[in-house]
C-alpha cells in the first residue's frame, strides 16, 4: 500500500520558519515527481515546488522563490519542504504528492498518490 504521510505543520509568527517531511513508503519512486500542494481556507489546492526523484531538478511557484526550499533524501524516502520568511498568505494545508508527469503536476500519467496533509498556519 503506497502511502504519503506529512508532518511538521504548525503555527507560527510572521517571518518565521518551518520544515515539513513527507515520508513515502510502499513503492519505488524513482520515476516520480514529488511535490508540495497547498490550500487555503475557501480556496483551491495550488502548487507550490516539486522535485524529481530521479535527478533533483526543482521547479517552484513563483509566490515562494527564495523563500521556500525542496529537498530529498533517497535513503530515507523522505522529502522536504524548509518554509523561512513565511507570510500569513502562506497559511494552508499542505499536502504532498507524488506522481509522473510535468514538473507544476497539470496532468499525470499512470498512478498518482497524496498526502492527507499537515496545517500551516501563520500569524500576523
């Protein structure tokens, strides 16, 4: 059973910093993209960064340039997503996700997988 579990939300100040973790298990991902999805209250999910499994190339949304940073860690089956100088604007749910396909996640092909998620929220 595949399986995408986040963790590391939480509330936190105006210009301040989180990590979050996405550890996948169940299969391999070498073909994958693996990335970070957000949704706000009475908003749609949006993309925010992905990373490819395969050879570390990284593509983010422009709202978190500088400010946001992807990484993995083969071994461990883990991504991760360093959060600094986040904004109110930044407060979401944050799901990760794993699939085949373009870097921004537009369309897929074959199996697609999800997180349930961890709360981010900051505090002006």
């Amino acid at each position: 059973q595949v399986q995408l579990v986040e963790s590391g939300g939480g509330l936190v100040q105006a210009g301040g910093s989180l990590r979050l973790s996405c550890v996948a298990s169940g299969r391999t991902f070498s073909s994958y993209t693996m990335g970070w999805f957000r949704q706000a209250p009475g908003k749609e999910r949006e993309f925010v960064v992905s990373i490819k499994w395969s050879d570390g190339s990284t593509n983010y949304a422009d709202s978190v340039k500088g400010r946001f940073t992807i990484s993995r860690d083969k071994d461990k089956n883990m991504v991760y997503l360093q959060m600094n100088s986040l904004k109110p604007e930044d407060t979401a749910v944050y799901y990760c996700r794993a699939w085949m396909g373009p870097p921004k996640g537009d369309y897929y092909y074959g199996m697609m997988y999800w997180g349930k998620g961890t709360l981010v929220t900051v505090s002006s």
